[in-house]
C-alpha cells in the first residue's frame, strides 16, 4: 500500500509558524515547507539502526534512512510525533513526557534535500526489540557508527540516482557526529 497522500499537515513559513494546512500530496507537489521529525535509534554501543524504506513508499522507496521518521500532523507538535511515530514505524511504546530516553538533538531548516522539512531530530537509546510496520519498514539493520561513515563517505562519490541513502539521512549523520566530536 502507498503512503496515504490524503493526511492534513500543517503548511508553515519560515519561521515555522503555521501559516494553513493541505494534504501530504499537495505539499509534496508544490514543495511547501512543512514539518517533520526524525529519530536516530542507538543502542549504547556505537551502533545505528537505520531502515530500508518500504518499496511501497512514495517516495525514496528502497533506500536507508533514520530509525523512524514521520510528518507532524495538522494540530499536532513535534514532541507529540515523535512518540506516534516510534509506536506506527517500530512498535516501541514511549511517553515523552516521562521517557528522558527520548532526545532532541537538532533542529534541520527546509531544503529542497529534505523535501522543504523542518525536521526535529531525536535520539533513542533502546536495544529493542522493534516490530517494524510491513507497508512502511522493507528492513531493519544494525550499524556501526563507522560503517555508516564510511558508506557517507562513499555517497559523496556516486551519482545522486545511484545513491541507497536518502539525503535527508545523511544531513542527519553528519551533524549527529559533529556533536558527538
């Protein structure tokens, strides 16, 4: 099943104020910036689970990506998503609220690379284990900090059609590992 293109965002300008609302479809095809949230899953030991987007996706169908990531809803926060999405993508069940597990690590301003998304990133630390939704979730790996830099780094020599990475991705890492430095 494709993503539903029916869903309400909220459209919001610059300064991230919400400004209307349209549909997932329409913000995708008129490139409007929206809001989105991203979270990095780590296990403790130097190791990344990333994902293999569902071939069923509309978009970057097949490649690697963040952990779980997901559109803010119309009405809805950042730190409301984030907890939605970790329970929809992975089955994990977390209270923001309560869980001090649940990290904002940065925020990413709208680019045409990120599809125009102010994404909020958040880290996790959790071992699972993850219940990965069918029509969202093709795979999911375990990866060590350096393999996943040595895979950016091979990234930046392949054609952008050829890459297995999204780009949002690997904005995410690279400044994920500038604040680990």
């Amino acid at each position: 099943m494709k993503t539903d293109t029916t869903e309400l965002i909220d459209i919001v300008d610059h300064n991230d104020h919400v400004i209307g609302k349209a549909t997932r479809g329409e913000i995708h095809q008129q490139e409007l910036m929206h809001r989105s949230i991203h979270i990095i899953v780590l296990d403790g030991a130097d190791n990344v689970l990333l994902q293999k987007r569902s071939m069923q996706k509309d978009q970057c169908a097949g490649m690697w990506d963040t952990s779980c990531a997901g559109h803010v809803d119309s009405g809805h926060s950042y730190a409301e998503t984030a907890p939605r999405e970790l329970y929809e993508e992975l089955g994990l069940v977390i209270d923001n609220n309560c869980d001090a597990s649940l990290l904002e690590l940065f925020k990413m301003h709208p680019t045409k690379d990120n599809g125009q998304e102010f994404a909020l990133v958040y880290s996790l630390e959790h071992q699972g284990p993850f219940t990965p939704a069918d029509d969202e979730i093709d795979e999911l790996r375990w990866y060590s900090y350096s393999e996943v830099d040595a895979w950016l780094e091979k990234m930046r020599h392949v054609e952008l059609d050829q890459q297995n990475l999204t780009s949002g991705f690997m904005e995410i890492w690279r400044r994920f590992r500038e604040q680990e430095a």
